[in-house]
C-alpha cells in the first residue's frame, strides 16, 4: 500500500508538477516545495498531514519522532501558516482525509494556487443572478472544500447557460458598531464563495457581491477565510481586512467500515453539522456530525484527555486546522458605496458615516459581537477538547 507522501508526489509526476523535499524543522511531516521561484523560495509549501495514529492522538506531549521544537499537534498548523520566515509564498497543510474525499477540488486548487487553470472567465462577461438554494449547495459540494451549508440568500454567475460561481450570504443581523448613530450597522456573512473547481473567474467575487449590495444594501460584509490553503491577504484587494484568527479547531477522523483506504471527517462543533450515518442527500451535504453514542458518551467528562480516549474508542483521531481567520469589509467610501446608498433611499433607511473609525475598532466595540473560540453549550467533553485546542495557542 502506498503512503500519502508517495501519493501525493506520484500524482505531481503524472501532472508535470516539479517539486521538491523542504526540511522545516518544526513538523514531523514532510512539507514540499511547488513552484519554485528562485535558489530557496516556492510558490506554495505543501504540507502533508497523514492520518494520526492512536499513539498521536492520546498522548499529551510530542511523539518521540517529532523535532525538539516542535509545537503540540494542536498548534503545529497555525505555527507554520504564522511564520513569516519559511521559503514560501503561502503553506497548504493537507490532510490525508481531506485528499482522499476531496481529491478532484483538492488537486483544482493546488494547481491553480500555481496558475494552472483550465477555464477563465472575466466577470464582466457573465451575470449575477438569484439562484434556488439547492442549486447552490449542489455547485458547493461539487466545488468548494468545506462542501455546503444551507444559506438565506444565494447568488451565481453565469457564462451563457453555466453555472460558473457562487456566493452566498446569511440573513441580515443588526450589530451596534460602538458609533453613535440613527440605527445599528446592517451586516452579513459572506458564508461561501467559489467558482468552478477547474476554472477562474476574474472578478467573480467582487461582482457577486456588488449584486448582493444592489439588493440588500449592507453597511458591512463579515467572512471567514480557511487558513489550511494560505493566509486570507488576498481578499485585501478587494477591501476584506483581518479582524481576527480563531483558535485551532478539533475535528475527528474515522475509517469507513465499508474500506480500510477511506477515511471521514466528522465535525464536533459548526454550523452546517449533521448527523454523520444519514443516508438522505440533503444530510450528505454539509459536514458530518458525530454519532449520537460517542457524543453522549463525551458529554461525561471534563477532561480533554479522557475526551480524546472516547473518541478513539470510538474509531476517531483527532485533527486540526490552521485557525480560521475572520474578515470584515465596510462598504462605506469603497465602490460599493454608491449602489448601497442607492438601495439604501428607495428603503428610506439613514446612512451612516463609518470612516471615523477602522474597520478593526468598529470590529472590537461590535455588539453583539463575534465569539472569539469555540465553544459547546451542551456537551462537556467537546468543550474541554475546544479549550484545549485553544489553550495551547495562548
């Protein structure tokens, strides 16, 4: 049986991928360079997390075959997305889980993070339009790594008859943004945007966005970014400033019983969580819960390390991401502006004059305001896992 790393690089053969073996001193796994530009620096650093063995996912300190510096398992990924100094433009940490179930996005993004892209179009050729949620989540699950979640309003790009982007965004929230004004900020998540798995579109998200701004007229977009592919500086140009970086979350990985080769990632907290043995496609859909035993069973303990033995009881190892970071974009004194004062007097609704403060003070004196870690109201062993996931970043 081939390891991950030979798959990995057996498939950068096949694809004219040059690459090469880059020791970093801090992980255990081994870390690739692809795209080189120069004697020492890579376009991307690929990063390959293999499965975690029962040894790995119990023990409270480092595997004796880890580096003498190297961070806990919980803070590896975050520690190498924060370091500015490593040879690479961005670091992908790639799950062994997340290449087996998701391979045809996982193997579209890689090659385009090295501008190897079967399709582009330019936004201005395409139009924004309202699609059906299901539309949406089918294109999602189809294209985007986090799969879909259920969203109020859904919008897409069309080139002719193809569905080539999406984008969708949550419900309105009415956030006090620490101003004195008439009304709160009108705000929503940008929860999911991406477009073909092979393909590109040129200025998909700025234009989707600026159809849902015609519409709804928000004062700010909020999004999350999935550090695992990089850091979220590329939604800079495009107005989106970082506002925060979450904790390391735990996740759980389990063998299928149907193939010792195929693995499942099973969520313990989120939105878009369900019930991980549902048949039904809609439960597919979205990111598998754990199942009703094991979660009764961690609702028992306090302990982290007694949570992570139940978990292994039960078939499941624990994995972590890089920490999601957050992003904020206000649409106040950008292009945007003009199409939300627009929609904003058809609505008879005040505006409101943000630029007196930055985007990340409007952020800190927000109410209600964003959590900043995780958290399980209802279950004791998930979240002693969460804080100590989260512990281990302070």
């Amino acid at each position: 049986m081939r390891s991950f790393v030979d798959e990995v690089t057996s498939w950068l053969n096949e694809s004219n991928i040059s690459y090469e073996h880059v020791d970093i001193d801090i992980t255990p796994h081994n870390v690739i360079g692809l795209g080189k530009m120069d004697d020492y620096n890579y376009k991307v650093g690929l990063h390959l997390l293999p499965v975690p063995t029962p040894r790995a996912s119990t023990s409270t300190t480092n595997s004796s075959s880890s580096p003498p510096n190297s961070p806990p398992p919980s803070l590896l990924s975050k520690r190498l997305t924060d370091d500015t100094n490593l040879p690479f433009d961005i670091i992908v940490h790639l799950h062994q889980d997340i290449w087996i179930n998701k391979h045809d996005i996982v193997k579209a993004r890689l090659n385009a993070k090295l501008g190897r892209v079967k399709q582009r179009w330019y936004a201005r050729q395409t139009k924004a339009v309202r699609i059906h949620l299901s539309t949406a989540m089918d294109f999602l699950e189809a294209n985007h790594l986090w799969g879909a979640t259920r969203a109020k309003f859904n919008y897409g790009l069309m080139s002719g008859d193809e569905l080539v982007a999406v984008a969708t965004f949550s419900p309105r929230r009415h956030v006090e943004r620490g101003l004195e004004t008439n009304r709160p900020f009108r705000s929503h998540e940008l929860i999911r945007y991406c477009s073909t798995k092979d393909g590109h579109v040129i200025g998909g998200i700025t234009k989707l966005i600026a159809a849902f701004c015609r519409d709804f007229a928000p004062d700010d977009l909020v999004t999350c970014i999935d550090r695992d592919w990089g850091d979220g500086s590329g939604w800079t140009s495009i107005g989106f400033e970082k506002v925060s970086v979450m904790p390391p979350l735990i996740m759980s990985v389990g063998q299928s019983e149907n193939s010792i080769d195929h693995w499942t990632r099973y969520y313990l907290v989120g939105a878009g969580v369900g019930v991980g043995t549902s048949n039904s496609s809609e439960g597919r859909k979205g990111r598998p819960g754990i199942n009703i035993q094991t979660f009764n069973e961690l609702n028992k303990t306090n302990n982290s390390h007694e949570a992570k033995c139940i978990l292994e009881r039960n078939g499941l190892f624990p994995v972590y991401d890089a920490g999601v970071e957050r992003r904020m974009l206000v649409t106040k004194g950008t292009k945007l502006d003009k199409m939300c004062m627009d929609r904003r007097n058809e609505l008879e609704i005040d505006d409101i004059d943000s630029k007196t403060k930055s985007i990340l003070e409007l952020w800190q004196m927000s109410t209600p305001s964003f959590p900043d870690q995780y958290y399980s109201p209802n279950n004791m062993g998930i979240d002693a896992l969460l804080e100590d996931a989260a512990s281990s970043d302070t």
